[in-house]
C-alpha cells in the first residue's frame, strides 16, 4: 500500500483488495464531510478527486491504461452506476 508515493508502515496484517477498498472509501467520505463543513464545494472536491485519481492511476498503470479506463467511464455513468438515488433496472 501505498501514500502519495511513499510506503506505509503498518504491523497490521495485509487486507484483502476488498477491505482495502472498503476501509479508502471510508477514509474519503470522512475527508469529504470534513471539507464540506469547511466550506469546500462539492463541485470542486469532485474535480480535485478526479483529477488525484488519475495521478495515481497513471502513475501505477501508465497513461494507456489509464485512458482505456477513463474511455469506459462514459457508458456507467449513463448506466447509473454512479447515480445514488436513482432505481436500479
């Protein structure tokens, strides 16, 4: 695991890919509200996020792979995937 490039040190046991995901969204949610209740929009955290995610993306995938996952993005997010309040077909 990495933080922003550096190794993190931990006595933990490794968490499986699932955990790991799990224990990250809850890491970002709790960043989110917080910057939130400082006053950050919504809109401009989304964008910082993206464009954070994209770093590391290419950084640990390289650019073409990055960019054959950004290209998929299109058709999910007119699928719904992203869309919380919207009911599942």
């Amino acid at each position: 695991m990495r933080d922003l490039g550096r190794p993190v040190v931990s006595g933990k046991e490794p968490k499986s890919d699932s955990e790991q995901k799990r224990v990250a969204v809850g890491y970002l949610q709790e960043a989110w509200a917080e910057a939130r209740l400082d006053g950050v929009d919504g809109d401009c955290l989304a964008q910082a996020s993206l464009f954070t995610a994209f770093i590391e993306f290419v950084a640990t995938y390289g650019e073409d792979a990055a960019a054959t996952f950004a290209e998929g993005l299109g058709p999910r997010i007119r699928n719904g995937e992203f869309t919380l309040d919207k009911p599942r077909q």
